[in-house]
C-alpha cells in the first residue's frame, strides 16, 4: 500500500470513528432516559443499526474496487443492494412523529435525543452516498456520477415514504415481493406520496450537495490543489 493510499485509508477511518462517536452519544443519552424514565424510544438503536448497514457495506465494497476493478455486474448488483438499504438512514428524521405522545416533562429531552439519532443516521447516509459518488465517478464520470446520486435521492425519499407510512422494510423485496409490489404501485398514485417524495428528496440532495462541497474543500485543503 503506498504512502497515499494509507493516509487515505486513516482519514476514511477517523470519519467512520467520528460517526461512531455520534451514534455512541445518542445511544447514550437512550441509556440515561431508560434508566430514569422508560424503554419507550429503544426502537431507535434498531433505527440507527439499520442506518449504518448501507454505509458498511458500500464501504467494504469501496475497498474492494480500489483494490481490484469488479466486473459490471457485481459492483451494479452491490450499488443496488446499498440502495435497497440507503432510506433507512434519512429515515429516523421520521421518528420526531413520536414527540407527539411525548409528556411536557421530557418534550426537550426526548426531542434533543431523537434529534441526535436523527443526526447520526443523516450523516451516515451522506457518508455512504459520497462513497457510491466517489466509486462512480473513478470507475466513469462525474456526470454520470451525479445522475446516480440524484435519482437515489428521488428514489430514497420514495423509499422514506413507503417504510413510514406503508410499513414496508427493506427486506420486503425478498420475503414479500409481491405485496410490496402492489404497495409501491399504490402508493405511487397517492398524492401525499409523490410531495413526500420530492420534498424528501430535494432535502437529501440539498444537504448532501453541502455535504460534498465540505469534503472536497477539505480534501483540496489537505492537498493544496483544486481539481
């Protein structure tokens, strides 16, 4: 491994770290509330894990791109099963619904904890996505890179839809096929659906438009040229 691609591979660790260090300090806070209060909000540890999936997996398929080319067909197989686990990260933001049941006394409590696991399941799917942007762009174009990304977007704040309101997982796809068919075809001729969905969408192109803006300044920081 040469000397570049080490000091690549500890910044790309310090960033998982720093992510981690997030998700550990919302799961913090979900310690506390449990200890003193109730078990109510546990379901978003499972939230966050499932947030975290895409970005492990797109990063593990990362390392093996950088290493050796992968054919078409395996690293098209590998972005679409990133993709079928992607939503779940800009998902939790969802979970603010619950501080409607919420009592007076914890409102700003639970809120700033929901608030910080929401946090850390944002910047876990930026992270991700910046990967499949990076993966693409080195294997063809930055264009075609940023098509990909824009339509993962459309079809990641359609997927937001479908798992809060329908109730659907990403695993629905293997062990339901054919309900979750008839659910997207459904739900894509709701109106509530289709506002969701670009409202959702343009929030997630937004931030990670910013998102990437940030890495590249500080990439062409650390290496004092702008390409």
């Amino acid at each position: 491994m040469t000397l570049d691609k080490r000091v690549r591979y500890l910044q790309n660790n310090q960033k998982v770290a720093l992510l981690a260090f997030i998700s550990g300090l919302a799961v913090t806070l979900l310690v506390f509330r449990i200890l003193f209060h109730n078990w109510d909000f546990i379901f978003l540890v499972w939230n966050l894990f499932l947030a975290w999936i895409p970005l492990i997996f797109i990063k593990w398929v990362w390392e093996k791109e950088s290493r050796k080319q992968l054919p078409f067909w395996l690293l098209a197989a590998c972005l679409v099963v990133w993709l079928l686990f992607f939503p779940n990260a800009p998902y939790i933001i969802t979970d603010l619904k619950h501080l409607r049941s919420v009592p007076e006394t914890m409102i700003w409590y639970d809120a700033i904890l929901i608030f910080m696991f929401s946090v850390a399941g944002f910047l876990t799917g930026l992270y991700s996505i910046r990967i499949v942007h990076r993966i693409i762009s080195r294997r063809w174009n930055q264009e075609l890179a940023w098509v990909i990304v824009g339509i993962s977007m459309v079809l990641s704040g359609f997927g937001v839809f479908l798992g809060r309101y329908g109730r659907w997982n990403s695993w629905d796809i293997v062990t339901q096929p054919g309900a979750l068919a008839r659910g997207i075809f459904s739900s894509m001729r709701d109106p509530l659906a289709i506002k969701h969905t670009l409202a959702f969408s343009f929030v997630l192109m937004l931030l990670y438009f910013a998102f990437h803006i940030f890495a590249e300044l500080k990439h062409n920081e650390g290496t004092h040229k702008y390409s």
